[in-house]
C-alpha cells in the first residue's frame, strides 16, 4: 500500500471495504460535507487549513455541500476525517466518496421477446397503446451506465444528457458499459421504425446520464445526476442501481427532485428493489419513491427479487426472455444491437418507468404522489399471493413479496385520464359588449400547461340571452359555435 501511496503516478491508493455479502466499495482521496445553514465558509476553510487540506470544491447543484479532497501528505484517513467533521456538529452530514463496485451488475437468467408488452402475460402496454404511446413532452432520465447515442432504435428519442465523472460523455456509454442502454431500449425504444424493438413509452424523450467508470460508481456522481436530472427537466428518473450503506448525498438529491421538480408537482423517482433475495436495497427503501421488484412471465415473484415492507410494485423482469437494445456492434452484451441477456429488477425497474411516462403523457398535471398512487391503484393481483390491507399501505390491498402486484400499463392510462374529471353546470365567462353577446366554456387544468391531447365528452347547454332593442323591427339574432379549440390542449387532435 505505502509503495502505491508514494508514487507520483497514483493519485491514491485505500483498502477496499465490505459491507455485506456483495456489496464492495473502495475507499477514495475524498470526502463529501454538507455545511449547516449557519455554518460558515470561513469555519469550512479554517477546519480544512488546520488539518493541510488544500483543496475544496463546492458543488455545482448545492452551494452548501463541498467535495475535499485529501493530500496524499496527510497522516489521517478519509474515514477518520470524514468522522472528524462530522463530530464537530458543523455539518448536515459528512461521509467518504465510496468508490462502488458491480452497482449495475444484472447475473439473472436470461430473457429474450417482449412479453411484458403483450396482454396475457405482461403488463398490457399493447392496449394503452390505444390511449397513447406516449408524448415527446415527457422526458425520462435513465441514471446508469450511460446510453449508446448512436443506435438506431434510439436516438430519434434521445436529449442531451450529463456526465458527471468527468469523462465528457453527454450521457453516452464507456467500452463496455452496457447496462444503460438495455434500461433506455426498454423505456423508449422508437415503434414501427422497421427495426428492432419498441419502448413501454416509444414517443417519449430520454435523458441519458452517465454515472460510471467501469461498471463501478461513486456517491457523488450519483448524487450530481438526481440534482442535474430534475434540474434539467427530467419528470421521470429510473434508477436500476443500488448502494449500500446509505449515502445523505444521495438522499438529499432525491428529496431536492421530488419536493422541487416539475415546477412543483415532483419529479417521479423509480428504482430497482435489488436482486439479493433479501430487504428492499438502498435508496429504493426510500418512503419518497417508487420501489419495483421482479416478477416472471407467469407472474409470481422472481426468486432474487429483494422483497419487504418498501416494496412497491413488481414488474416484468428475468428468468423468461425479453429483448431490449445493446450496445451497436460486438461490445455490448451480445453480437449485434439487441440484447437477450438483461433481467433482473434492472429491466423491471425502466417497465414502471416507462408506463410513469404513458400516465404523465395523458396528465401532466399529476402531483409525484398522484403518479405513484396510480401506478398502484392499477396493479394486478397476480401470482396466487395473499394481498391483504395493511394501513401503511393505502392504495389498496398488499403483499410483502408483490407490493401491489404486477403494474398494468392499461388500466393505469384510464385511471390517469380520469383522475381530473371537471363539471361544470353552467357557461362561465359572460361578456356582454351591447348588442354583442360572447359565451365560453373553459377547460381549466389547474395551472399546469401543456396537456396531451385527450377526449373531452361535452353535454348538450342551453345558452341563452335576453337582448333589450328598442325598436318594432326584431334584431337578427346569429348563434355559432365550434365546438372544439385551435388551442391547447386540443390542437392536433381535433376529431
């Protein structure tokens, strides 16, 4: 170690740690702090000077929280600094930048045709299909390993992206790393181009956002992409990773996305379960979003599917075969573009998110709340399980290996098209301009714009007006009406 350590050419070299049966982090040159609202800058620096740290960095998203780095000089650790910080009550929190190993590892069974899509066995993406394929208003951030930027199954649906390591991507993918794309072709792969396969939501946007080096990753590459994600209009973030133990970072920036994202109303988070066959992983636990288990085509429980209390919902995900786009070429998983070795809650996780996207393309205005409650209100109650109620659970019946069982792409489309239903028993908005009588009737939508199109079912009114004229000849009355508006949110669909 001392031999790593002196060499100039080692920017530093730690142990590696292990904190369960398979989770492993190595343990980096850094560490991360969160200064409290009446902590100062000038106690920052004076603490750092006092133990020769040279180098701070404030982050970009969070001008309280701070990156410092460790000189190779220092006869302390990152861990025994990192604790040092803390305990002088200055912080919110600080804890080291863990270097992560194997977080978007998938060695389930393999799969390979898309029975998820179907509506026997899958989740019924075919008929809400016939609601909607989504709306290219919708964009969803896939935080991973990075998206191939070229395949041709995705890039009429890719935006720019963001990598926060420093390798410059834009949001594409390293020399094998294939994980991110597998998770975007299930998303959002175009439909009826030709070619390949079709995402859950084929017309909404992806985002892609690299977050790894190798397959590995650390807490505050992580952290930056929640932060820069919902920052940059993200409305879904799908996360097939987890990390153990806990990071503040990390749950900081998804609290910031889901309390500030969409103007407001929340940007939804969707993560993978894990697929350790034990507890729902970190930061899928989390009470703010949405936990999706594994479920195989016969719709029971896959085996490795971490189960528990935070469970959510489950959705397609291993153990039976499903394709979804690889990397182009002979560097991904497979040879070719398309992959059939991806499983596990990896590909269950972008399933929930892609149908978040078909809920959010028929009702924008959905609060983050009002999205996941549809997506749980919606499930099926597959695999001969026991759901019960339960009063943590208030969405409907229950189980701890089920969440509320396999999502159901249709049925959360109706309930998403209906959940805001206005009536009105009268013409608002009069205006009487003399003999010039002008009546409407408006759709409001609470505030929020740019609604997809959708069927407005209009009753027959009796509009009337007594017109006062003071003369024996009667007036020519004309009464017009179009019945529909050139405006949003029905232009382009007026039929």
């Amino acid at each position: 170690m001392k031999i790593f350590q002196n060499d100039k050419n080692v920017l530093c070299a730690n142990f590696m740690l292990q904190y369960d049966a398979k989770s492993w982090q190595g343990i980096t040159d850094e560490f991360i702090v969160r200064i409290k609202p009446e902590t100062s800058l000038f106690q920052l620096e004076s603490l750092c000077e006092q133990y020769y740290i040279t180098k701070i960095k404030e982050n970009k998203f969070d001008s309280l929280s701070f990156t410092i780095t460790l000189s190779k000089l220092s006869t302390l650790s990152i861990v025994d600094l990192s604790n040092l910080f803390f305990e002088t009550g200055l912080f919110e929190y600080s804890e080291p930048n863990l270097y992560h190993l194997d977080v978007f590892s998938s060695n389930d069974p393999l799969f390979s045709n898309q029975w998820p899509l179907n509506t026997s066995n899958g989740i019924n993406v075919e008929n809400a299909w016939q609601i909607t394929e989504g709306s290219s208003k919708i964009k969803i951030a896939v935080i991973d390993e990075g998206v191939d930027l070229n395949h041709p199954d995705l890039t009429g649906n890719l935006l720019s992206g963001f990598d926060p390591t420093g390798n410059n991507t834009n949001g594409g993918q390293l020399l094998g790393e294939s994980h991110g794309t597998a998770c975007a072709g299930i998303i959002g792969a175009s439909k009826d181009n030709g070619i390949g396969i079709s995402g859950v939501s084929p017309k909404c946007k992806i985002i892609p956002v690299h977050v790894s080096f190798g397959n590995n990753s650390q807490i505050q590459w992580f952290a930056d992409a929640i932060e820069w994600a919902w920052q940059n209009d993200a409305d879904i973030i799908s996360n097939s990773w987890k990390i153990s133990p806990p990071s503040s970072a990390v749950t900081i920036a998804i609290n910031n996305a889901v309390n500030n994202g969409r103007n407001g109303l929340g940007s939804i988070i969707v993560v993978a379960s894990g697929n350790d066959t034990s507890s729902v992983s970190y930061p899928a636990n989390l009470p703010n979003v949405i936990a999706v288990g594994a479920s195989s085509n016969n719709g029971v429980k896959e085996l490795y599917s971490n189960y528990g209390s935070e469970l959510d919902v489950v959705a397609p995900g291993g153990n039976s075969n499903i394709y979804t786009t690889d990397i182009t070429g002979s560097d991904g998983y497979d040879p070719g573009n398309y992959t059939s070795s991806f499983s596990g809650t990896s590909a269950a996780c972008p399933h929930a998110a892609g149908v978040l996207g078909l809920i959010l393309s028929v009702n924008r205005c959905l609060t983050w709340q009002e999205a996941k409650s549809i997506l749980e209100l919606s499930c099926d109650k597959v695999g001969g399980y026991c759901y019960t109620t339960t009063s943590n659970h208030p969405n409907g019946t229950w189980n701890n290996k089920m969440g509320y069982g396999r999502i159901n792409a249709f049925k959360a489309v109706q309930y998403a098209h209906s959940s805001q239903v206005n009536t009105y028993s009268n013409v608002g908005g009069g205006v009487d301009q003399g003999a010039i009588g002008f009546y409407q009737w408006v759709l409001s939508s609470g505030g929020c714009s740019n609604l997809s199109a959708a069927a407005y079912i209009v009753s027959r009114h009796e509009v009337h007006k007594t017109v006062s004229f003071p003369y024996t000849q009667s007036p020519l009355i004309i009464g017009t009406s179009n019945g529909f508006s050139s405006a949003n949110p029905n232009s382009g669909n007026i039929s």
